[in-house]
C-alpha cells in the first residue's frame, strides 16, 4: 500500500526535527551548503534560512521528535522505520512522480505496482491487480496526477493500474442497459472472447489475450466493486478509527478502501492523497494535511495489524520530492531533492527506527544517504522479488 502524498511534503514541518533550523530562522543561508547546487524556483534569489512552523514533540517508543500535528503517527512509530535520508534526481513534480514510481524521469517504463503484479500475480481473481485512489482534501490544490504514473510501460496492458473513484460510482458505467441481464452480457462477452481468441491464435498479439482478459475482469468487477465499496458491514468503531465517513472520498475513506483492497487479494494499492506543494502558506497548509492523513495513517496500521495483516502488507509513505528549509515568498518552500522523509511499517520493516539523516539545518541527506533505487529494491525485497 503505497501512500504518495502529491506536491512535496516539508520534511522540516513534518518528520526531520531541526532545532538549528528553528534556532537560525530569518538568517541567510550557509553559503557553503547551496553555493553551486540545483535549486528550482529559488535559484539566482536570496537564500533565507526558514525555521519549522509547528513545534516538534518526542513521540513513540525511543522519543522521537515529530511535528506536534502528527500525534496518531506518533502513537504507531513502534510499527514504522522512519527514513530521513531520502533524496531524489528530480526536482519537478511530473518527472520527480514518474521516478518515484518507474526508476526513471522518463515516461516509459513500467510502475512499481506493475512490476509487482507482473511478477507475483494477483490473488484477486474478480477485482484488478493493481488498483488507484485519489483524494483532495482542504487546501484546493488540484494538481493533475497523469494515467502514466501507473502505466504498464513495455509490459502487457494487463498490469497497468486501475483508478477508482472514491467518491460517487468507484468505475463508470459499471451497470448493464437497461433490458440487458447479467446473463445476457456474458454470452455476449464469451462469444466476443471467443472471436478474440481466434484472432489471437492467428496473429499471436500479447495485446489480444490482455484484451481477452480485461473484458472478462469488468465483468466480474460488476459484482466485486458494489461489494468493495458496500462498507455497510463495518463497525462503528472501525469508522471512528479511521474518522471517515464512507464513499465521501477522503483520504481516510481511501485508507479503509486500501485495506478492503488488501483484504481481497489485491497485490498494490497506491493512494494519492493532493495538495502539498506548498510554495506559500506552508504552516496553514501543513496544518491541513495533517489533519486530513494522521488518524488515517494511524488507523490503517493499526486495523492491518488487528486483523493480523500488518506482517504480510508494506505501507509506504512518502511524496515525490521534500521542501527547502528555506523561505520562498516569506510563507512558503520551494522543491528540493536534496533530502526528504519517507517511512514504512508492516511487510517485515524493523519498526521503532529512525534511519538517516540530513544535516543540522535539513538541507542535505549526510547520513546512510538513500537513493529511490534503494528504496525500491527494499520494497521489492520485502515482496519477495530478486
């Protein structure tokens, strides 16, 4: 369950305590550390050390400092390694997103969850592989997430991602016409498979079985999918948990989802959650998210790990990019690729771990410095994949 929080978390406001940070708030910026380097929106500009907006408190097991928002993640730090050494070669969002999910900046390659359903299948026989939710939330920010985050690449169409809505009808034109049965549309989907199948033993074209396979899954999801989104048989306690109100398409609902998604055999779940790029108004704008995906995030790890999933299912946190530790506009931070926090729970991690770090300020990863190949191969070691 990959949750890709969209825009470009601040890591300074969120996991990676900085009190030199806070302690040089209004200071221009060390020369030394950004002389020559790549910046985005603030290159050529006057470079003005901006401290955490929000106070950082211990938490957890060890004590680990974390921005005071985030007091549920806090609770299940013993479930998460909490990596702050992340860095990444993109610096804009569609590339910095294409490599977070494929390797590389360049569209063309397969996706994460792709790879993974190519090679460990799928134990859903009704309900896709590899499945896609979005979610807005307060702050306004719509930025558009491509189809080709969760495309197939060169593999067979049959493994790209498939994106249901979470709010209104999850896939559309789930139901049949009018005067059309169930029944009736599966004789015509056979006899359609049947004419396919011929043409397949003519021509040989992966793309045919794909399209053979596809028709035969919106069929079965015609039935799967009302039962998915059907959260009629969920306690009143598990709602509280996670805080949602059913089908509303939050990112609470969207984390419920997921672990009915897992429930059910699906190999990857990836959750978009929008609207952290906070170039201006990063403290009201950290506030928000918070509120949106720190009982969620808490309530997913926690419901897995009751049913006694959490062993077998890795959750992944993390943006496609972290934020300067300093000012833009006064208000904000600009994109920066030098350092980010991501973090993991579940799927055999060592839980109730800091790992890496950046240096005093958050400018720079220093410390066990990761790379997103390394973070991919851990997930697909953790998947069983060589």
């Amino acid at each position: 369950i990959f949750l890709c929080m969209q825009g470009g978390p601040s890591h300074v406001d969120t996991f990676d305590h900085k009190p030199k940070l806070a302690e040089m708030h209004g200071q221009p910026m060390p020369e030394s550390l950004t002389k020559g380097q790549q910046l985005a929106q603030l290159q050529g500009q006057k470079l003005v050390c901006f401290g955490p907006q929000h106070p950082f408190v211990p938490m957890g097991p060890a004590g680990t400092h974390l921005c005071e928002l985030f007091p549920h993640i806090g609770s299940v730090l013993g479930e998460i390694c909490l990596v702050r050494s992340m860095t990444t070669e993109a610096i804009n969002h569609d590339p910095a997103h294409m490599f977070m999910n494929t390797g590389s900046q360049i569209a063309g390659r397969p996706s994460m969850g792709s790879w993974v359903t190519y090679g460990l299948g799928s134990e859903a026989a009704d309900l896709p592989g590899f499945v896609v939710l979005t979610s807005l939330g307060k702050g306004g920010q719509n930025q558009p997430i491509a189809a080709r985050q969760w495309s197939s690449g060169f593999l067979p169409s049959r493994y790209q991602g498939v994106q249901l809505r979470g709010r209104g009808d999850p896939v559309l034109y789930l139901g049949n016409p009018a005067g059309i049965t169930r029944e009736r549309q599966g004789r015509d989907i056979a006899a359609i498979n049947a004419l396919n199948a011929q043409h397949d033993a003519l021509t040989g074209d992966p793309e045919i079985a794909t399209r053979i396979a596809q028709y035969e899954m919106a069929f079965a999801m015609q039935a799967s999918v009302p039962e998915l989104m059907d959260m009629s048989g969920e306690s009143a306690a598990t709602l509280e948990l996670y805080g949602c109100r059913p089908g509303d398409g939050s990112f609470a609902s969207n984390c419920l989802l997921a672990r009915r998604l897992a429930e059910r055999g699906v190999r990857f779940i990836q959750l978009y959650h929008k609207d952290w790029d906070h170039h201006g108004g990063v403290k009201d704008g950290v506030r928000l998210k918070a509120e949106e995906i720190d009982r969620a995030c808490m309530a997913l790890i926690t419901d897995l790990k009751k049913l006694g999933m959490l062993d077998s299912t890795l959750v992944v946190w993390a943006g496609e990019f972290g934020r300067t530790p300093m000012s833009q506009g006064g208000s904000g931070r600009d994109h920066h690729n030098k350092a980010m926090s991501v973090w993991l729970a579940g799927g055999g991690v060592q839980g109730g771990l800091v790992h890496g770090a950046s240096d005093e300020l958050g400018y720079a990863a220093v410390e066990h410095v990761c790379t997103v190949h390394d973070l991919h191969a851990t997930m697909l070691h953790l998947l069983g994949i060589r």
